[in-house]
C-alpha cells in the first residue's frame, strides 16, 4: 500500500497547475483541462473573473504552481491503537 503511495506521490512532481480566468460562467467553461502525456502534465483551472482578480499577479500572469506531496505515515485508526495497547496486530 505505501509502495503504491510512494509512485503516486513521485508522479506528482510531474503535474504543474495554471490558473487562468474563465471565459463564461457556464458550466463547459468551468471545467478543468488537462493536457500533456506520461512526461508531465498541465491542468488548466478557470476561475470566474471576481475569484481570478484576487490573486497574486504572478499567477494572474501565468506563474505554473506545482502540488509539494506528503506522506504522513502514522497509524492514527482506532483499529491500530487497540491492536498496539494489547500488542497484537491480528485486530487490524
């Protein structure tokens, strides 16, 4: 399962987001899209016009943001805490 994690967590280095202003507020126009191949990929954000105004001009300018991915890996279920408090892993 962490091994899974860790590939997914790799390939979002390979994501870059851009946040663009949004042409109507119709539904289509709302939509994110996604371009790119295996190599890397783009996901372009509309935002209606009173949201894209708030931003910093970096990103208004077309500054690419990218996702810094974490992993936290501390056994925070309940099933795991009574499974360490009687030291037996067979509840999990």
């Amino acid at each position: 399962m962490l091994e899974d994690m860790s590939v997914g967590i790799m390939d979002l280095r390979n994501v870059t987001f851009k946040v663009t202003q949004a042409i109507s507020t119709s539904s289509p126009d709302m939509l994110p899209v996604i371009t790119g191949n295996r190599d890397g990929f783009n996901v372009r954000i509309p935002l209606p016009g009173s949201m894209f105004d708030a931003l910093p001009r970096e990103i208004q300018n077309g500054m690419l943001l990218r996702v810094q991915p974490v992993l936290f890996n501390v056994g925070i279920n309940e099933q795991q805490t009574l499974a360490e408090n009687v030291s037996s892993l067979i509840v999990q």
